[in-house]
C-alpha cells in the first residue's frame, strides 16, 4: 500500500489527513454558502432602508446569480484537467483556496466593480478547489475501497456543516449589522482554512503532490484502452460540436446578465420575432450537442448504447430537479423576506429562541468533539493547523453565542406611525408609511398604524418619539434607527436625491418575548434535514424495498412537487396582502431536502456504474451540464417572482414548481420498466 504513513495517526478508524480535508471543505462551504444566501437578498434590496441593498429587481440579480452558479459547474472540468496534467491535488486545493479568498474579500467592498471581480474570482477558485478535494479523498482511499464509503459520509458532513454555520452566522451578521460583515466573514474563514490545509500538509505523504508520468500501466490497459480508442474515436466532427456547444454555452451564460442588467446583447443579430437571440443561439447548441450524444452513443454495442441512454435519460430529467431544488437561492429568499411572518411572539418567540440555540449549539459541541479527537493525535505534528482550526472554531463560537445573547435579549416595542391609503392595481387598500419628508398627494387618507419592532441594548420609554426604516419594499417590517443610522438615512436621501425614508414614529407600550427569524435561517433547514434525515433514507436503500433507480428519481421530483405545492396553497392569503406562517416555509424545505436525499444515491453514481471507461470523462461532462442548465434555469423562472406575482398571484407562481416537477416525476415512475431494461442488470 503506497503512503502507509498516512494511517499512522487516525481519528474515528480513519486517517488524520480526512479531518484535515472535512474542515478544510467545511470551511470552504461555510464561505459559499455563507456568501450565497446573501447574494439575492442585497442586490434586490431597497437603497434606503434599514439595511440597504442595490435595488436590483429580482429578474436582474437573478441573471448575474444563475450566470454565477451555472459557471460553477463548468470550471472545475478545467481545473481537474489542470490539476492531473500539471499542479496535482494538493497546489491545485492550494490556489483556488486562495482565489476564493480574494473573491470574498472583494466582494465585501460592496461597490459594483468590486462585486463583479470577486464572483468572476469565485468561479476561477471554485474550479480549481471543488473537484480536486473529491479527488484527495479518493487518492487516500484508493487501496482500501471497503472504507471509501465511510470517508466520503464524513468527508460530506464537512461540507453539510460548513453550509450550515456559513448560511447562519454570515447571514445573521449581514441582516443584523451590514452586508459587507456577512460577506466579509466568509473570506475570513476560507482564509484561515487555507492556512490549516497548508500546515497539515505532512499528513498527506505523496498524496496530491505534482503528477508524474504514469510507467506502472499493464500491456493489458494499454491494449484496452488502444482497442476502445479504435472502436469510437472523437472525430472531427465531434471535437468542432464540442467546441461550438461550449462557446454558445458559455457565450448565454454572460449575455444574459449583460442584456438585461447593462443593455448589452451580444446576440441581438440572432433575434427573430418573438424570440430574442440569445434563445435562439442557445437553441442551436442544445440541437448540436444532442446530435454529438446520439451520434457517439449510436457507435456503440448496443449494450454500452443503452446504459449510455440510461445516463442521458437521468441528466435529462435532473434538469427538472435543480430548476425547482435552486429556488431555495433564489425566489424562496424574496419571499421568506417579503411575504413570511418571521417576528414571533410570547410562546412562539421562546420556542424559537430555544429550538435556535439547541440548533446551533448541539452541532457545534458535535463537530468540536471531532476537533479534539484530531488535536489529540496530531498537535505535535501539525501544531500550527491546529491554532488554525482553534482559532476558527473561537471565532464560530464567539459569534454564535453573541448571536443567541442577542436573541434572546431583543425588547418588543409597540410603536405607532402615520400612513396614507392608496388602491394598487388589484382594487386592494394599502398604506404606505409617511416618511419626515414626504410631500403627500392631495386629498389623501391618513390613518394611524402599529408594528412591532426589536431594539436590543437601548431601553425606550413609553411615550418617546423614535424614527424607523422599512426593511422591505412592501413596509410591513420596520427596524429602530439609532441616531448614528439617522444621520446616514439623512445624507444617502440628499446623495440620491430622494425620500430618506425615515419614518416618525411614537412608542406605545413595551411587549414581552419578541424576536424576529432573519431571512438566512430558512436555508439552514435544508442542511439540518439533510443531517436528521440521511441516516433514515441510508436505511431505507439498504432495505429490502429499496427502489430502482428511476424510481428513486421519480419519488425525489414527488417530493418537491410536494413541497411547492405546500407553499402554492399557503401563499394563497398573501395574495390579500396576509403574510404567510413560516410554518409552510419550514415544511417546504423539509420536502425539498427529502427530494434531494432520494436523488442524491442516483447521480454520479450512475456515470461511473453505466459509461464505458473512454466516455466517462465526456459523460460527467453532460451531468454537469445538465446541473449546469437546471441552475441556470432555476435562476431565470425565479427572477420572475415580482412579474408573475405581480400580473397574477404567488400561489401562480408556486403552482410552476409544482407541476413542473410532478409531471416530470410520474413521467420518470411509468418509464421505469423501459430505464431497468436499458440498464441490463446494472444494479
């Protein structure tokens, strides 16, 4: 076995060296993920407000967020081609590590160029990170397959723990002080991850290091490899579809944002009527790479053809999945930010405040024990990633306990405004809060309205006089302004030449339990339901009823339809201008994530089990693609939440990613029969 040394020191039955790997991957999703649930929320934010943002509308933040996250998925096919011909694992996790850093750091500036440079540095050190982290676990393995398994489910408890705590803390912070806290933290931590990875490099041995020329290959590979190279080479043709289908692909992803956001079209030429050009072109690749797949896969037996089918059949239909699945980036943080009740109070506010701090402090005891347990066997060898990772996790527990304190210390007021009625386009009454500036419209109806509003660390008198600022663009969630937030409303209104939005406001009575959910906490469901319930769905695959992998697909999409469904009926008073119970959100998050454990056994796995060795590599490239547009997608259909609200209702717009997903499950359910015939007995 080459690299003995690397079991030497072991923690839980396995290398020291997977630990290392689960926080640097922690810590790494921390930042993306603690940057993501941030992402959409700031651009579409109003100007003046109590935590402003760039007022982007949601078809524009959605554009450049999906252009973002489809590139995520297509850079890293390079940088595991640059890492296996030229740096390795190990400098390959190295550079995009502190690309990624950079990327955050930029972003936290929060100026328009700033932002950019940082997403465009984002998906560079993505591409180096992502695949080559996979890739070290599966080096360090690779002669004790029977232990594979094991690794790779706590290698991705990392990457579940990371986006939990990044979506928690990074959003507390940007909700509650400033965005560029939220966004700052996440290069902190992929910062202080890059330097535990680099100290901790001696427990790896040779693993990850630069490549060099394979001599110890068989005859019998080589004629193998020769033999299928002669059966199906890549000809001409397929390498210029290839390439054609990678520039349009690519040349969509960066015109959409640049059309809509700067007016830029680069394929305005292309442009029939009722069809713009980027569609059209975007056409014109998909029809040449399904003419690359049918050509390649109809040159092979007809066994390998039809497991090859089975793989483009399940990328078809994976599309579905992610369109839907990637709301929760998107559409769901607008709506858990306009249309949810997240100020709770008396018993409810208490519940919340207890479930929140079991929720958080219970995993991090978890994962601190795991943290001891590596410190034990390996401070005398890699003591400076040890201060890394004890530096790391003081900070994580600073914040979250400062987090909870503050929840939990947070005083309700009942306060009372002025606000004007006006009849929106639906025939509804609403009223709009009447700020110190505003020149109020003739013959107007004033009326008197209350909120509740959180003040934490400054006592309010019953009675006293208090300025507020709206959090959202609907006005129906409002936040103190302390004299040094005034004193910027004051100059951003004569900066931008408009309302400063400050609202005059009385103080009435003191309420008891009060807190308010930030927006964030609604995307950590999806990691805590993955945590609580894998072990339950592990059970079920290896139980006697565990079903086909079609099946699996067809309850996953079930699930999600479900979920959708879920909020479709629960946005149904909204509509009426009545918030929704966070209840549905919760619930719709926990069916979504149930989808995702039922797919998450189907994927890649396939690729592997079902694709000959000289088209495995093409092969993971159309699943990635698949992942790719069904992101893409996802950002797209959710940047019309404001339009199809709007012209329609929310429950309309649920009801897409209810029947979408549905359709597509019971399709994938019927043709089963035909999938397991394709398949022939690959289990």
């Amino acid at each position: 076995m080459e690299n003995k040394s690397i079991f030497n020191a072991q923690v839980l039955g396995h290398p020291a060296g997977l630990f290392v790997l689960f926080f640097t991957e922690m810590w790494e999703r921390f930042s993306f993920y603690g940057m993501r649930v941030l992402l959409i929320n700031f651009l579409t934010m109003t100007l003046i407000g109590y935590n402003p943002g760039w007022q982007w509308s949601a078809e524009n933040a959605t554009a450049l967020f999906g252009t973002y996250v489809m590139l995520l998925y297509l850079t890293p096919i390079l940088g595991g081609m640059i890492a296996d011909k030229y740096t390795g694992y190990r400098w390959a996790v190295i550079i995009g590590a502190v690309i990624i850093t950079l990327g955050h750091v930029s972003m936290a500036f929060e100026t328009e160029f700033s932002l950019y440079l940082g997403l465009a540095l984002l998906v560079i050190g993505t591409g180096f990170f992502k695949p080559n982290m996979v890739s070290f676990v599966s080096e360090m393995y690779k002669d004790l397959p029977q232990k594979k398994d094991a690794a790779y489910t706590i290698f991705y408890m990392g990457v579940n723990s990371g986006a939990f705590f990044g979506m928690m803390l990074c959003g507390y912070l940007a909700e509650r002080i400033g965005w560029s806290w939220g966004f700052g933290l996440a290069g902190i931590f992929m910062l202080l991850g890059t330097i535990q990875f680099w100290f901790a490099k001696s427990l790896f041995g040779n693993i990850g290091l630069r490549p060099q020329k394979q001599v110890e290959i068989s005859k019998q590979e080589v004629k193998a490899a020769n033999e299928e190279e002669k059966l199906n080479p890549f000809t001409v043709v397929d390498k210029v579809l290839v390439a054609l289908s990678a520039v349009i692909g690519i040349g969509y992803a960066l015109n959409d944002p640049l059309s809509k956001i700067w007016g830029i079209d680069l394929f305005a030429w292309a442009s029939v009527p009722m069809l713009k050009g980027q569609y059209v072109v975007v056409i014109v690749g998909l029809l040449a790479f399904f003419y690359l797949i049918g050509s390649r896969i109809m040159r092979y037996t007809r066994v390998v053809r039809d497991r090859m089918l089975t793989v483009a059949i399940f990328a078809f239909f994976v599309i579905f999945f992610w369109l839907s699945f990637e709301q929760g980036a998107s559409s769901l943080i607008i709506f858990a930010r306009d249309n949810v009740t997240r100020e709770l109070h008396g018993s409810w506010a208490v519940a919340y405040n207890i479930f929140n701090a079991l929720l958080t402090i219970i995993p991090l005891l978890l994962i601190s024990y795991v943290l001891f347990l590596l410190v034990k066997r390996t401070y005398k060898k890699i003591l400076p990633a040890i201060v890394m990772l004890l530096t790391c996790f003081s900070l994580v527990w600073g914040i979250a306990l400062w987090m909870l304190n503050r929840d939990f210390k947070t005083i309700a007021y009942e306060v009372t405004y002025q606000a004007y009625e006006v009849t929106n386009a639906n025939g509804k009454v609403e009223y709009v809060p009447i700020t110190e500036t505003q020149q109020l419209p003739e013959g107007v109806k004033v009326v008197p309205q209350t909120t509740i509003i959180g003040v934490v660390d400054m006592p309010l008198k019953e009675g006293a006089a208090i300025k507020l600022l709206s959090k959202n663009k609907q006005h129906t969630s409002f936040g103190y302004v302390n004299a040094e937030k005034e004193q910027w409303a004051i100059a951003r209104g004569k900066e931008l030449q408009t309302d400063n939005g400050l609202i005059p406001a009385q103080v009435k009575e003191v309420r008891a339990n009060w807190v308010e959910a930030t927006v964030s906490w609604f995307s950590i469901l999806n990691s805590f339901f993955i945590i609580a319930l894998a072990s339950l769905f592990s059970r079920w695959w290896d139980s006697k009823y565990n079903p086909p992998a079609a099946a699996k697909y067809g309850i996953g999409l079930l699930m999600l339809s479900v979920g959708f469904g879920l909020l479709a009926l629960g946005s149904y008073g909204a509509v009426e201008g009545v918030k929704v119970s966070m209840l549905w959100l919760v619930f719709a998050y926990m069916f979504n994530t149930m989808g995702e454990l039922c797919l998450s056994p189907v994927g890649l796995s396939y690729v592997s089990k079902l694709v000959p060795g000289r088209m495995i590599a093409f092969m993971f490239g159309v699943w990635y693609l698949a992942v790719a547009i069904g992101h893409k997608l996802a950002a797209v259909v959710g940047g019309q939440i404001e339009n199809i609200t709007k012209e329609y209702s929310l429950t309309t717009f649920f009801l897409i990613f209810t029947v979408v997903p549905g359709v597509a499950g019971v399709l994938i359910i019927l043709i089963n029969p035909f999938v397991r015939k394709l398949m022939h007995g690959v289990k």
